[in-house]
C-alpha cells in the first residue's frame, strides 16, 4: 500500500509538468489536458518519492513534475514492478506497460542538472478503468478483476419532460443488480443522437463495463439509439441483437422491426434494449448470464469464449 504524493499534467509537449489539486483518468487515453496523453501505451507515467528526494540529495532543487511523471507516490520502487502489474487508487486502475524508457535529448532536467532518473527509475502503464484522483489518495497493487460496473441511458423524449416514468430503466437497473452489477449512473435523455452519443462516451471514458439503453430502436424518425450507438462504437457485436430479436421473434413478429445494435468503446460494452418494461425483462433476461464473460474478455480478466473440450478419457 501506498499514498499518491503528487499529481503532475502539462499543456504542451516539451515542457515541464506541474502539480494540479486533481486528475481525471479516462480510459485509454490517460490524464484529461495532459500533452502526453493518448491511445498509446504510455498514457500515464509515475516515479516514486523516494527516488526523487534521493535525487535531491545530491543538492539539485526539483519539484514534482520536473521529470515529467505524472503520478509521484511513496511506497513503491516502481521499477521493480513487472510489466502486467495492476495499480489501483479509487476508482482508477492502472497497468503497467514498461519500465523506464530512452531519455531525449531535449529533456529539460537533464539539461538543467546532468541527469534525469525517469529512464532508470520510471514507468509507464495504460489506464484501465476510469475516474478522478487527488494527492493523498492510496494507491495499491491490484490482482482483482476489475469491478463488475454499469450504466443505464433511457431514451425518450416524453421521459426527459416528466410525461413518463422511466419503468425500462427501473427494469434493468434492478435486473443489473440482481446479477452482481453495481449501477454506477442512470441517465434520463430525449432522443437525441449527440446527447446521448456524449453520454455513452462519458462512461466509457470511465471504463464503465457495460452501458444498457431503453428505447429509440424503432422506426419513429425520432428513434435515433442505434445511430448514436455506432458514432460511438469502434467495434460492433451484432450477435447480441440478433440473439435479443431471435427471442423476441417467438413472442410477435413485429420483433423483425428492432433496429437495435450492440457494440464496444474502448472497453465498454453499449447494447440497445427496446423501450418498454416487459421487452427489457425478456431479452436483458435472455442476454445477461453471457454478456458478463464477454466483458471480462474485453478487459483482458478471461480468456476466449468456447465451450470446455469433451471428456475424451
């Protein structure tokens, strides 16, 4: 267990970083308005206390941030952590992707004192799971699964007046919890495609695993759910509707009519339920018990989807 000392972002490339009061992590990408942000793998970079106030020792006079770390914590010699190593602090959760790198030319500490320690004693890890950071927080080694989190959008333009209430998403927030969810936001829009294109971008910046919408999968042509889902998927998994509308098809033939989608946003999973109560329960129902394995597949805590080999013996 250790304590983040200090948090470190800057605007440009090429400068030093200096210390801000908090940090939002999204996922995959890094510290929201750092410059070394990104989807890449060094999207967040740490150092710890007692290597730089080693360094200060020596008589140099460094602030947080001038080695361009953005996470200074104590307890850890992070470089003697493993590639792979899971870091957790709040909500955010960490992996490490490499240990110390080629320092550039142009570094500024180097220039300044003779030497940088973030090639030696830093490293560098991808952020998994999304949220907001303050110095002080603790900061420990993590060899759970990431939390079993969801979201739920309602789409509906008489919902977002007040002319209805919201019994879908009542639904499926209570079938969520029932199955070991923790239902982390729910979320009343009209139908909208940018605002609910944002709100489904919102909870993936926080790595939330799955994100359930009720309603706007038909053919109204304010019915704009599916839309709004594919601006924002990078990813589409159509089986997961096809599964929902082969069911349905059982019960009425209208069912053909869904338009409704399903796919992933960096490691979230978005899938379109229909608006109403009963529909939820049926085809969230039908849908549940495998969708958690293929969210633990997106986040790399199971392995492929396939059924045990047969006993041979």
């Amino acid at each position: 267990m250790g304590t983040i000392r200090a948090l470190c972002v800057s605007e440009k490339k090429g400068t030093r970083k200096h210390e801000v009061e908090e940090a939002f992590f999204r996922v995959e990408y890094g510290i929201a308005g750092d410059a070394h942000a990104g989807s890449w793998h060094r999207q967040v970079s740490f150092l710890g206390l007692g290597e730089i106030e080693e360094f200060r020792s020596r008589g140099a006079e460094v602030e947080f941030g001038a080695f361009g770390e953005n996470v200074v914590a104590e307890g850890f010699r992070f470089k003697e952590l493993p590639v792979g190593t899971r870091l957790k602090a709040g909500d955010v959760v960490f992996e490490i992707t490499q240990i110390g790198k080629e320092c550039h030319t142009s570094c500024a500490i180097r220039k300044q004192t003779g030497d940088c320690i973030m090639p030696r004693e830093g490293v560098f890890a991808r952020v998994l799971h999304g949220g907001k950071l303050h110095a002080g927080d603790a900061l420990e080694i993590f060899r759970e699964s990431l939390p079993l989190d969801a979201a739920v959008i309602t789409a509906s333009d008489k919902g977002f007046r007040g002319e209805r209430e919201d019994l879908s998403g009542d639904r499926a927030e209570e079938m969520l919890e029932a199955a070991g969810y923790a239902v982390k936001d729910r979320a009343m829009l009209p139908d909208d495609r940018e605002l609910l294109a944002g709100k489904m971008r919102e909870y993936a910046s926080l790595g939330i695993g799955l994100v359930l919408t009720t309603g706007g999968t038909g053919f109204s042509p304010r019915d704009v759910t599916p839309e709004a889902t594919r601006d924002v998927c990078e990813r589409m998994a159509p089986g997961i509707p096809e599964a929902m509308r082969a069911l349905s098809m059982q019960v009425t033939r209208r069912a053909m009519l869904s338009r409704a989608t399903a796919g992933i946003c960096k490691r979230t999973l978005i899938v379109n339920l229909p608006g109403s109560r009963k529909a939820v329960e049926e085809c969230l129902g039908f849908i549940l018990p495998e969708l958690r394995h293929g969210i633990e597949i997106l986040r790399g805590d199971a392995g492929e989807c396939g059924r045990p080999a047969p006993d041979r013996s």
